[in-house]
C-alpha cells in the first residue's frame, strides 16, 4: 500500500540562501538542457527497510545513473570529552551530524559536479583523513538516514521526500537481530542504548519527521512493490524518461535491467579485447532478437500435454525472415538462427556517399547513401521481416535498406528493424519516416558527434566484431572497383 501524505505545504524551497541556489540551480540546468538531477530524502527509524527501499529504486531506474548518499558518513569528528565518554554519546540527535556538509555536498550534486563523499571510521568515531570516496554527477540522487527529514536544511532541498513506516516491534527485533549477528555485541547492550538512545530519539525527532513526507510506505515483512513502481515511475515522469517512446509508440525498448547495463559496460569498454566483446554482444543480441520475436502476430492454439491435459497456448507467424545490413548486421544472423530454426535470412550491402559520389571516409560533406548489393528471398512481400543492424547512428543507410524492402514489396507495419543501440538521431529519422515499423533496442545513446558516430557508443562495431582493421586504413588504399558508385 502506498499512503500519500497530503498535509505537506508546496513550497519545496524557501529563504534567501536557497533561493539563490535555486537560480543557480536553474541556470546550470538550462545550460544541461533542462535536465535537474532527481533528489530523493528517505528517512525511517532504525532498522525500518530503508536501505532496502533505496536498493529497489535504484534496481528499477537502472537506465539512469543513480547515487546514494548516506547520512551516516556525514558524523562529525568528537571531541576529547566526547570521544573520552563515547558509551554515553548519542548518535540519533540532529547535533551529532555535520549538516552543512551535507547540504554542501548534495548542492553540488544538483550543480552536477563531482563531490568527495567522507568516510567515517565507527571505532575511532572520526573521520578518515586521507580516504573519501568520489561521487559524480547523476541524474537521481538519494540521500538516506534516520534523521534526513527531520533535518530542515536537507529536506528543503528533495524533490520527493519518503518516509518507510515500519511496526516498533519489528523494528526492534531486526536491530537486535543485525547487531548482536553482524557487529558481535550483546543483546544487553543493543538493548540498552536503543532504550536510552535510539527510542526516545525516534519519538522526538523521527517520528515527527514524517509530517514532511510526501510518501509513506508502510514496510512489514516482504516488499511493497506497488509503492516501489509508483515512487518510481514518477521519478521517470520528473525525468522525462522515455521521452522518445511517448512520441514514437512504434519505439521499444527491452526493460532495463543490471544483466542489460552489465553487458553494455563491457563492450563499450575500450580496453575490451575482441574475444569478450563478441560473447557480450551475442548475448545482447539474442536478447534484442527475442524480444523482437515476441512482437509478432499469433493466434491461439490448443495442443494435449503427454499428460493427456490440454494447454492453452499461442502460435506465432512463420512467414518470416532476416535481413542482415552487410556487414555488422551479419554478427546478428546467428542468434536469428539459434531461435528461428531454418529460417531464411537476405543481405543489403549500402554504401554511404557525399554529393559528390565520394566514400564517406573521403569527405565531411553531407551523406546520402546506395544499395549497392541485395539477395533476399523471392518471396519476401508475403514475409515478416527482421531488419538487423547492430548500431543505429544517422539512420542514412537504414532508411536505404528499407526502402529497398518496401520497394520489393514488404509492408511498412511487416518490418522489425532490430538493433543493440540506438542513436535518439537515427530513432528520429526512422520513427518519423516509417511511424509503422517498429525499432526494437536494447538502450539509446544520447546522440551523434561531429564525425556522425553514436555517442557514448561503442566504436566501430563491425571491425571490433570480426577483427578487422579499421576502414580507414580501407579508404586510403585503393577503392574496390566492384564496390563502385553508379
């Protein structure tokens, strides 16, 4: 269940200090193209889920680069007297944290500039001097602790404010569990200091905290998933997350996941050796293709199980094939083939060129592009058709190959044009030409560089595929005669 709490006034930020923060905020902001980091405050008693609930929201926004902030690395350093009576210092009241630095680091996360996140040492109760840990910019920032709304100056400053509501009881029963099985203490003294501490601290500054939020989850035993998606799907919204697929529903792209983020970090990599980067890319690859299997017609089907049961089930279309963009699309062609057993798979060879029919390799003029080779099956109009091209960046020689298809007599809506990664240029270009194909990938990069290749991208697919040298070196050799511009 996820309770909305209504109570909470509207102004998020007020005072002069940060009012000029915003401006400057807003500022920077405009300078990033509109995009404000998303600052989330969760807060909670001891022990109540909240590290799980930042674990989940940053598990399902992993399309977007996430950081946690944790308020426990925010204690200040204790004095000599303190520090000489530490049993009976307490560390759930506001006094005991550095606020200002706090504050100071999450404004300038919101700058989005990189920050030193302390580290504090809990048998020493200081902080290390030499070690911090670097924090960059993100696009959603979660700052975590007990006393996080309950601290004015850091409130003010989150955009959606969480407050997990978990039983006392429980509560009581996970910390005792955590610090006599984890951190070896005795059920004495975790008991003692929760009720000479931790209790009365809750009631009088926790508890009233939760006046502040915007969201309560109620959090018992299991997981409150539907208050996980809403919290999530709203941060989406803030974000303008899926932007691309709001304006293009014939856009799709597989649900993030780490095993997805995992495999793209590795063939990204520059330090990537080709072996690894094959084996990634083929397992991404099946991942797209699946997917894209799964977009096609079917009908309903009944068969009998070798129980003698029937199951209901589906058939899907097997009036289909693939068609591989010459050559990076070739590196696709095998997971086609692992899933479609038998399947009929054509070939496109386009060769890019400026206005002068020069190789685009030769000249920054403005491309446009050719097919210069096709052999697809005789019977491709009756076909559904899996377009593969591993990267889409400018969408130039897509587009060519396409329209060769749709010239062969293939419907606009038969087509399934299949990639790994997607430059938001060439989703623009083909969305907008062909609004009934469809573009199925497994992440969209930013956007083009000045040389027209796909941002953050992954280089040259093709050549790091096969092995190859780059077509550069091609260029400025001698030009294959047979590959020749009419």
């Amino acid at each position: 269940m996820l309770e909305r709490n209504c109570s909470v006034g509207k102004g998020r930020r007020s005072g002069a200090d940060l009012n000029e923060f915003a401006s400057v905020v807003d500022e920077r902001v405009e300078r990033n193209g509109g995009k404000e980091p998303f600052l989330i405050g969760v807060a909670g008693g001891t022990a109540s889920g909240k590290t799980t609930v930042c674990d989940l929201i940053m598990h399902n926004l992993q399309e977007k680069r996430v950081v946690l902030i944790a308020q426990d690395s925010f204690y200040r350093g204790l004095t000599q007297e303190e520090h000489d009576n530490v049993s009976s210092y307490n560390f759930d009241h506001p006094d005991a944290i550095d606020v200002a630095a706090l504050v100071e680091t999450l404004k300038n996360l919101a700058l989005r500039n990189k920050v030193e996140v302390p580290i504090y040492d809990f048998v020493t109760h200081s902080r290390k001097e030499d070690e911090s840990v670097t924090v960059e910019p993100a696009d959603v920032i979660i700052v975590e602790g007990i006393l996080v709304l309950a601290m004015q100056e850091v409130r003010e400053l989150c955009h959606m404010k969480i407050f997990v509501d978990t039983d006392d009881d429980l509560r009581l029963a996970r910390r005792l569990k955590r610090d006599t099985v984890d951190r070896g203490r005795s059920v004495d003294g975790v008991i003692t200091q929760y009720t000479t501490f931790v209790k009365p601290m809750f009631d009088t500054f926790v508890s009233p905290s939760k006046r502040h939020a915007d969201v309560i989850i109620p959090w018992a035993q299991g997981e409150n998933n539907v208050a996980i998606d809403l919290i999530v799907q709203h941060i989406r919204t803030k974000l303008g997350q899926n932007d691309l697929r709001r304006i293009y529903p014939n856009l799709i792209v597989l649900p993030p996941n780490f095993q997805i983020r995992g495999m793209h970090t590795i063939i990204r990599s520059a330090s990537c050796n080709r072996s690894d980067f094959v084996f990634y890319s083929d397992r991404l690859i099946r991942l797209v293709v699946e997917h894209a299997l799964g977009h096609l017609p079917f009908r309903n089907e009944i068969v009998t199980t070798p129980n003698g049961d029937r199951y209901n089930g589906v058939t899907f279309s097997k009036k289909i094939c693939g068609v591989a963009l010459i050559r990076s699309g070739e590196a696709m062609e095998n997971a086609l083939r692992a899933c479609c057993k038998g399947i009929k798979i054509g070939k496109i060879l386009v060769a890019r060129r400026d206005n002068d029919g020069l190789p685009s390799a030769l000249s920054g003029h403005r491309l446009s592009s050719a097919v210069v080779y096709e052999k697809l099956p005789a019977d491709i109009s009756d076909r559904y058709v899996l377009l593969l091209d591993p990267i889409l960046a400018t969408g130039v020689s897509s587009m060519a190959a396409i329209d060769r298809l749709i010239k062969a007599g293939v419907r606009q809506d038969r087509i399934m044009f299949v990639t790994i990664i997607a430059a938001s240029q060439g989703i623009h270009s083909l969305c907008m030409r062909y609004p009934q194909m469809k573009i199925i990938t497994s992440e969209v990069d930013a956007g083009l560089n000045d040389q027209n290749r796909v941002v953050p991208g992954v280089g040259e697919f093709g050549d790091r595929y096969f092995g190859t040298e780059d077509m550069k070196a091609y260029y400025d050799g001698d030009i294959d005669e047979e590959l020749h511009f009419e």
